[in-house]
C-alpha cells in the first residue's frame, strides 16, 4: 500500500487518482507521519459496503430471533408510530 503525505496529494491528486483508479492501488494519506485517510478504487468502497450491508443483515435477524425467543410480539410500524406520537 503507498504512502503519500496529504500535502503532496494536494499537489498531484490527479497522480493519486490514477493510481487508484487505473492500478488498482490502495493509496494512504498520511498527515503529520500518520494515517489519515485512504483512496481506494470505487469497486473495494463497493466491496466494503456490501459486506457491511451483508453484517448488518445477520444482526438485524439475530436480533429479531433473539426478541421472539424471548417472547417478544410484533407490532407494524404503523403501530410503532402511533404508540410514540410521531
């Protein structure tokens, strides 16, 4: 993975953007000696959303089986709504 200080990629930003987008390189922004940032190419942000997507999906379905083990009733968000005065 490539390193570049923040105020060289202020400079050359087209450079860092090729790099990502034709290399396919993972390009870190660094300021101050430290990570700040990194650009990566649109198909890994896709890649990183999906699988987030995906985490936040078993973890809505463990909580809706945790919530009927528990006995827990469902209620239609019209309810939901109505119960909170929204």
């Amino acid at each position: 993975m490539a390193m570049v200080a923040l105020a060289e990629a202020r400079k050359t930003l087209g450079t860092v953007v090729d790099r990502v987008r034709y290399q396919g390189e993972n390009v870190v922004l660094t300021a101050n000696g430290k990570p700040a940032a990194v650009v990566v190419p649109i198909e890994m942000l896709e890649l990183i959303e999906r699988l987030e997507d995906a985490r936040d999906v078993r973890a809505l379905r463990a909580a809706i089986k945790a919530h009927k083990a528990q006995g827990g009733a469902s209620k239609s968000l019209t309810q939901f709504v109505a119960e909170r005065g929204l």
